[in-house]
C-alpha cells in the first residue's frame, strides 16, 4: 500500500452502525479500501467535520475534496468517497410485491372508490 501523507491514528476506524461485521466483513469494500478506511479514517472523520485542520498537502486535498472543490485523487479519497456513499447514502429496499395494488387486503380503511382515477 502507498503511504499517504495524511496523520495516522492511534486507533483503527470502526463504524459501528453501519458496518457492524467491520469494512472487511461487509463485502462493500476491497481488503486494500478496509485497511485504508481502518488506517485513516479518524483521521478523515476530523478533517471533514473541521476538528483537524490540514498540515500536509496530502490533507489540504483531501479537505477540498469533501468540499467538492477537487476531483478525488488518490486511493484514500476514492475510499472515503465510497464510504460516504455507502454509510450515508439512501438505501433501496425492495418487495416481491406492489403494497398499492393489493392494498385493499391490507388495510380496512382502504377503499377502492377513493382512489378511482377514471370515474
């Protein structure tokens, strides 16, 4: 893995609520995307919500980045820009069935005349 000229921490990256298994186990991030997140990401967390300010070259860019004044340039920002994506991101969810076209069966309230678009 290329070192990156962003400050390391003194505990690995973890979230919890999202990836509760760890960026590894989740099957979302390749093992060199994990060990990046797990590396910096404290590191990143800081910069991007303003309780690190940027020292090296390496952070100013990851900063103008987040800030969407920079196209992402090394495997780090990629990953957190994954991460981002994934963690906050909506996620879909899908049914094996419509719920509005058997509504009726579901709710006692429903009925079909309300929602009559023709007559």
């Amino acid at each position: 893995m290329k070192a990156f000229d962003i400050r390391l921490s003194s505990k690995p990256f973890i979230d919890r609520m999202k990836f509760p298994y760890g960026f590894r186990k989740s099957g979302d991030f390749s093992i060199s995307e994990a060990d990046i997140l797990a590396t910096y990401g404290k590191t990143l967390l800081a910069l991007e919500t303003g309780e690190l300010q940027p020292e090296t070259a390496d952070e100013a860019h990851f900063v103008a980045f987040i800030s969407g004044q920079a196209e992402s340039a090394n495997l780090i920002e990629k990953a957190w820009q994954k991460y981002v994506r994934l963690a906050r991101g909506k996620r879909h969810f899908y049914t094996l069935h419509s719920s509005a076209s058997n509504q009726a069966d579901f709710d006692e309230d429903y009925t079909e005349e309300e929602y009559d678009v023709a007559g």
